[in-house]
C-alpha cells in the first residue's frame, strides 16, 4: 500500500506548470478564490480534507466553510516559520493552491486540496489543524472533517505483468438475467474485452443510461469504467463474482462502480461517493475489495452505515486485507503474523465489529497436520475478533482461479479475490430465495466464530 498517495508533499513541478497555477491564484477573480480549476494529472497535494456537511446545508453556507478554512491556512501559512529552512525562525510568505471536489451524486460530500507553497515552489512541512476554523463559527455546519485517507486494493502479488499475452475470453453462459437485483463493485472498473459479448448485459445501466455513473475519481469522465489496472484487478474481481452466483437463476446485474485509479489507488472520497450512489440506486450487494490499515475514518464509517438503515441490511463484503511487502510461494501456510491488529487494523473490513451487515472476508486452509481443520493462508489477515468469514477453496489451496486467465497463469492471490466468492454466493442466495451455507470450525479461530464457507470453482 502506498497511504501517502493523495496526501503526501508536493515535490517536484515543472517550472512552467508552477507559473500556470500562480498566475490562476494570482489574477483569478475574488469569487472564484477556492475553485480553481486543476488540470490533470493532479498535483501530489501536501494536505486533503474531507467535508461531510450537515443534511440541507444550501451552497451559500458551504462556498462559506470553505472559505473559512481557506483563510485559516492562508493567515496560518503568513506566519509559519519553517523548522527546516535554513532561515529557520524566519517567517516565509506562501502562496496557497487549492481545489474543492464534490460528490457528483452526494450534495453532502465535499473533498478540500490543497498546497501552501514558497517561492521557491517548495511545500510547507507541517500540517494545520483543520479544528482551527471551528473556534469562529467556520465549521458550523459540517458534521465530519477528517483526513483523506488513501484507500488501495487488498495487494495482487501473482506475476500477472504480461497478462495480455495470457488472456483468454471469460466465458459468461446464456443465462436469464434479473434485472431487478444488483451487486455493486467498488474497483478499478472493467475491461469488457476479457469477456464475451454477454458481459455487455450485466453491466447495469441507470433508468436513463446516460445519467449512470461509473467513475468517482477526480478529474476523470464519470461515463469512463475501463478499467487499466495492469493486473485488471477490477476484472478479475468482477469475474470471479460472476461465476460464484452462476446458478439456476442466472445473473443480477453488475454495477460497476470505478474508485480506484489504474495504480489500484484511490480514497476515502472516491470510495464513499462511490457508496453513497450504491445506497441511492439500490444495490443489493456491495463488494469491497480494498481498504487500508490505519485509523477509523468517520466518513467512510458513517457510508458503510448507510446499507444498515433499510429495513432488511444490504451486505456489504470487505477484504480482509493481506501483508504488506511482496508475496511468493508458498501460499498455503499458516502465519501467525497475519493476526489483526498487524500492527494496525484494515479498514472498512475492521468495521465488521460495529456493523453485522459488514462481512469481512479472509482465506482459509486445510492445516495438514490436524485433520479437518482450518489455518489461515500465508498472507492475508485474520482475526477472530474482527474478520467475519473465511472461504476454503476445495480444489485450490490459497489462490483464486480467474476465468480469462489460461494454464500458462491460472491464479490470483490475495483477500481481494476470495470477498468476490463470498458477495457472488450471497447473490446467488438472494436470486435462489435460499440461505448462504456456513460451516464452523471453533477450534482454531482464524474468523470469529470459525466461520467459513466452502466453495469449487468450475470456470470454463
């Protein structure tokens, strides 16, 4: 994982780009002095904030929390003296870059960036303090100001850089497809090319297919759900959830719902837009393969709490997460190391232990030396507090087979692929009317409560 993707200092920017942004800040008009419009690629900020407004805060009072805090950082940043200038002690005069996002489909959920810079085009180095603006009134109309967070998939580690020479189509049966119901993936998209012409009827359209969303990054088409990850993470996720519901009563509809960029990265914004539109449309079943470790976010929290308010809880599936570093065979062993906290926990899966309808997903194994029980895999976590599921794979031991991968690359590996098993069986119950089967296995508690489910791919 790389948590400092959305958020980490500025670095080095080309000097003609630095003279475009400051003759945008310098010349622009005094109205549009927090919009500031950013071309991409999007600048590394050195801080971003996330705003969760009050419900029915009109536009007047947020252009004014806004400002607020832009003025906080612009007084702050008039008077901070840089611990390690040379001039230390010295005060500096920074120029302020900034740009305010907004949740296409949540009025509620704004995203703040921004960069305190010298002459010199170097950032600040320390961070202000968002609660500052509050003392005077700044903030009383936000419920949540936090961090944001950098959210990444749940690590891919099997050799997959060539994966194009490898493909073959997924193949999707001819089955009866209820349009009614929907599971919703968070991911990096789709390639619609790794599959057979039939993937063009799962993926879900809105009411008026031109209003659909699909894409919740910044700066990108909301009409754009592509995916180009190198290791078509989103692809593969949505393959596998296809072929764990496959049953007598066919397909649901795929909504395909893009929050991760091509280098798997995303964040607490992308994500939590990207939930709340799930909420609004209805999905029946939300798939999470991602998270990071670290502290609970308020936002993302108060998002994954939506899907409890219905009168019947939409389950929303989250990856376990797995070890950080990289990963090589063996796979299929257990590692006391992977226990959560490790030393942090991973969120949204940790959430588990507030919300029963956030069902946190792990693999697990045989443990060949005690007969029938289950041990965890090398490298994803568990925990029998805070991972709620495990998957045993009767046929593979700690990788997950993929449809449009042929023998010369077979697997994946990670909880990011075993959480769509889970959320296409729980899809497949809810188009059967019937009941999503686990097992138990107390004895040694890799899932709280030893709970698991068995599963045996069949994928040609």
């Amino acid at each position: 994982m790389n948590p400092k993707k959305l958020h980490n200092p500025l670095g080095f920017i080309p000097w003609y780009l630095l003279c475009l942004i400051l003759f945008a800040v310098l010349f622009s008009p005094a109205s549009c002095n927090i919009k500031i419009s950013q071309p991409k690629p999007l600048i590394n900020y050195s801080f971003s904030w996330n705003i969760l407004f009050k419900p029915g805060t009109n536009e007047k009072s947020k252009d004014s929390t806004i400002n607020s805090l832009r003025n906080y950082l612009k007084n702050y940043y008039s008077k901070y003296q840089d611990p390690n200038s040379p001039d230390s002690g010295i005060s500096k005069v920074y120029t302020i870059i900034d740009t305010t996002l907004k949740c296409p489909c949540d009025l509620s959920l704004y995203n703040y960036n921004f960069s305190a810079i010298d002459g010199m085009g170097k950032a600040a180095t320390t961070t202000a303090d968002p609660k500052q603006p509050a003392a005077n009134g700044g903030l009383i109309d936000v419920l949540v100001l936090a961090d944001n967070t950098s959210i990444k998939d749940s690590v891919s580690t099997t050799d997959t850089s060539n994966l194009k020479k490898y493909y073959v189509k997924e193949n999707i049966k001819p089955l009866k497809i209820d349009k009614s119901k929907k599971l919703a993936i968070i991911d990096t998209g789709i390639d619609p090319a790794l599959f057979n012409e039939l993937i063009n009827r799962l993926i879900w359209k809105d009411v008026i297919a031109s209003n659909t969303l699909y894409n919740f990054l910044p700066f990108q088409s909301t009409a754009d759900y592509k995916d180009r990850s190198p290791e078509y993470h989103g692809s593969a996720v949505a393959a596998i959830a296809i072929k764990s519901m496959e049953g007598e009563a066919g397909y649901s509809k795929l909504m395909i719902l893009k929050a991760l960029d091509s280098d798997y990265v995303g964040s607490i914004f992308s994500v939590s837009c990207a939930l709340s539109y799930a909420h609004q449309k209805k999905a029946d079943v939300i798939n999470l393969s991602l998270g990071y470790f670290g502290d609970r976010d308020s936002i993302l929290h108060r998002y994954i709490g939506l899907f409890s308010q219905s009168k019947i809880p939409v389950p929303v599936f989250a990856a376990a997460g797995n070890a950080r570093g990289k990963h090589a065979a063996p796979y299929c062993q257990h590692n006391n190391e992977n226990l959560l906290p490790n030393p942090t926990l991973f969120y949204p899966a940790c959430f588990s232990i507030d919300f029963k309808h956030l069902i946190s997903v792990t693999q697990v194994s045989s443990n060949s030396q005690v007969s029938n029980e289950k041990a965890s895999c090398n490298f994803q976590n568990y925990s029998p507090e805070f991972i709620t599921l495990g998957v045993f794979d009767k046929e593979n031991c700690c990788v997950t087979p993929v449809g449009f991968l042929n023998n010369d690359i077979k697997y994946y590996e990670g909880s990011s692929f075993v959480t769509p098993i889970a959320s296409g069986i729980k899809m497949r119950t809810i188009l059967e009317a019937s009941t999503m089967v686990m097992d138990f296995d107390p004895a040694k508690r890799i899932t709280t409560g030893g709970r698991f489910i068995s599963f045996s791919p069949s994928w040609r």
